[in-house]
C-alpha cells in the first residue's frame, strides 16, 4: 500500500518538473519565435530612406547659442544654419532652431528643402555676372573658366557647391557676418536668367546674346557628354 502511494506521489512529482520545464522552455524562446517564426527585419525601411537621404547634398553653415530671459533664469538653445541641394542646379537654406543641435539641424534641413529654388547654369558655371544683398551683406558673383574650381569663402562655397556650380570666382563687399552672406549669395543666384530666356524675351537668335566664351563652353560640355555616352 506504501509502495502505491510512493510510486503515485513520484509520478506526480515527475510531471509536474516535465510541466515546470516546459514553461521555462517557453518563456525563453523569444517572443518571434512563439508568433510563428516571423521575425522584424530593422533594417526594412533604411535602404528607402538611405537612398531618399542620399540624393541631397547638406552643409551646415554655423550653429549659434542663444539664450532667452524668463523668470526662472534663461533658456538655452541652439540655432543652425543649413544649405541643401541636389549638386545638380536646385538648392535652398534653412534655419532650425531647438533645445539640441541635432534637432536643430534636423529642422534646418527641411526648411532648406522647403526653400527649394533652380539656379541657371552653363556647363559648370553661371551665365553671367551678378550681384546679391541681403542686409548689410553683399555678394559678387563672376562666370569662370572651367577647371577654375570654386573661388569663395565657406559660406558662399556651401552655398554654390550644393546649388552644383564648380566655377566660379566671387567676391564679398559688404559685412562679414555668416546669415548676411548665405542670404546674400541666395539673392544672387535668384537673379540669374538662362540665356535662351533672354534671348526669346529680345526676340534674337540664341548665338547673338550669349557670349562667345559660353557658346565655347557649352560646344565643349556637348563633345564631352557625347563622347562619355558613346564609351559607355
């Protein structure tokens, strides 16, 4: 009789380890693995948004603190300034402002991409001379041959690397502060016409407006573009 309820008290002992290990066993496995096997890939949308991410080129210009007065003390925060484009005739600047300089750059840039504009070229460079202001900034512009590269400061060259012109000389006249003349080249790029606007809007052939040097220019980026196409 002993020996029965031995036997009865070990197999209940028995099952109930199987049971207890079994519940381990299942709250271990990772919870991918209890829906069935399917698993979330991390890396599902980076591609889409490495390539979006990828076709702009982004300068970040200057970042200041500022600070503002309240009751309780002052508030700090940062400001930046950020030109975007494509390297391929459109660029814009923003202005972002947060608690952090990351964010602040971050609203920097889709503001730039709001401010979107196309800036008329002629092979790698511009059409014509020009001049912008903005403020007490000003800013002169001057087409160049190619292979002269990108004759300015940092702001400017931001501002016209992104925009996709790689010759150019330019020259600042007027203050020095960072916001003036990023704001300053901006308005001189916006005045620039394509050639062949201005020569329909004069009611002339194309050969009889543009210069010389640019039809040069644009004869030489043909033959090049030509010839890269037929290697290709």
């Amino acid at each position: 009789m002993s020996e029965n309820k031995e036997n009865e008290v070990a197999e209940v002992t028995q099952a109930a380890t199987e049971v207890a290990a079994a519940e381990a066993t299942t709250e271990r496995e990772p919870r991918e693995a209890r829906r069935g096997g399917r698993e979330r890939n991390p890396n599902r949308d980076r591609g889409s948004r490495d390539r979006a991410e990828s076709q702009f080129l982004e300068r970040v210009v200057t970042i200041n603190r500022v600070s503002k007065v309240v009751k309780g003390g002052r508030r700090f925060s940062f400001t930046a300034l950020v030109v975007v484009g494509d390297g391929n005739g459109v660029v814009g600047v923003g202005y972002g402002k947060a608690r952090e300089v990351p964010l602040a750059i971050s609203k920097g840039v889709e503001d730039a991409k709001r401010n979107f504009f196309r800036v008329p070229r002629v092979a790698s460079s511009i059409p014509h001379p020009v001049q912008g202001e903005a403020a007490a900034g000003v800013v002169l512009l001057r087409p160049a041959a190619a292979g002269t590269g990108v004759i300015a400061g940092g702001p400017v060259r931001a501002v016209l690397e992104c925009a996709g012109v790689h010759d150019v000389l330019s020259k600042s006249l007027g203050s020095s502060n960072t916001i003036n003349i990023v704001h300053a080249t901006v308005a001189a790029l916006k005045q620039l016409e394509e050639p062949r606007a201005v020569a329909a809007r004069r009611g002339l052939d194309y050969d009889q407006v543009v210069p010389a040097k640019i039809l040069k220019i644009e004869a030489r980026a043909a033959k090049a573009a030509a010839e890269a196409k037929a290697g290709a």
